[in-house]
C-alpha cells in the first residue's frame, strides 16, 4: 500500500513540474525523496535485493 501511494505521489509530481508557476528545481527535490521512500519501500517488499 505505502509503495502505491508513493508512486502515486510521484506520478503527481512529476506532473506538477510541468506546470505554470512551479519551481522545477523544488519539485525535482521532492521527487529525489520520494525516490529514495520507493526503493526502501521496494526493499521492505522484496522487490529489489
């Protein structure tokens, strides 16, 4: 579920960074922290070794 809503959140923002008005050096990082959240994430699950 965690893994999900992550994703889901990065879907989001990398939508936003394209957007008018949004800093794209702020949303990218927020991005690398949402990264670094899927791959512990993907760890916790066993998806990644």
């Amino acid at each position: 579920m965690r893994y999900l809503s992550l994703k889901a959140a990065q879907k989001e923002l990398l939508a936003a960074r394209r957007e008018p008005g949004v800093d794209p050096t702020i949303a990218d990082e927020l991005l690398n922290g949402v990264d670094r959240m899927l791959i512990a994430a993907a760890q916790d699950m066993k998806l990644l070794k």
